[in-house]
C-alpha cells in the first residue's frame, strides 16, 4: 500500500513511524529516467520520468520493509564507501522545502 507524502504532519507522521530511519539500511534502489532506445533504435533521450524507488530494510517488528518513491527526482547523492564499512542509517531528517521534499541520512561509517 503506498501513502503520499505531501505536508509537513505527514512527513512527521511517517518519520515516527519508520522511527526516523534508525538502524535501517537501504536494500536497493532502482531508477526510471524516461529514455529508451525504441526497437529501430531510435532513441528518446528525454528525462521525462525520473522516479527513484528505494527499498529499506530495519530492525523492527513490524515495520522490517518498506519502499519509497521518489516522483520527479531533481537531485540524488549517494557515496557508498568500500566493504571495509558498515552502511547502516542512524538518523535521518525528511523536510519540505518550496514545495519539494528533501532526506538527508545520517550513517555509520
């Protein structure tokens, strides 16, 4: 079941609720820009989509799962750093921001 996200007490809400991402993890991520090369190979190199969906797994009974989606993506950052460190999220901070809503994890390195 999904649940939009689009005012500041549904962002509080769903934070409480994920426990603000504490000892969590990102599981995968998959990302849709829009192109494609159709089957004469003619490309359509517009980024019309950009949904981001990101899998998280926790520590917590009931909530061990669960999938975010990012419509209309303008920016991503990511820096995973070798196997010689750990990837768990420790805090996060979720905001709206003219109109758009930011995240922002905290992690163990």
């Amino acid at each position: 079941m999904w649940y939009e996200i689009s005012s500041v007490k549904e962002v509080n809400d769903f934070m409480e609720k994920i426990n603000f991402f504490h000892d969590s993890c990102i599981k995968e991520l998959k990302y849709s820009s829009g192109a494609y090369v159709n089957d004469k190979y003619e490309m359509y190199p517009v980024n019309d989509r950009r949904i981001l969906n990101v899998v998280f797994q926790c520590q917590r009974e009931g909530n061990g799962m669960f999938e975010m989606e990012f419509q209309g993506l303008r920016y991503l950052k990511l820096l995973p750093l070798d196997e010689m460190y750990t990837c768990e999220i420790l805090d996060a901070t979720m905001f709206i921001q003219n109109g758009l809503i930011a995240v922002d994890c905290q992690k163990r390195i």
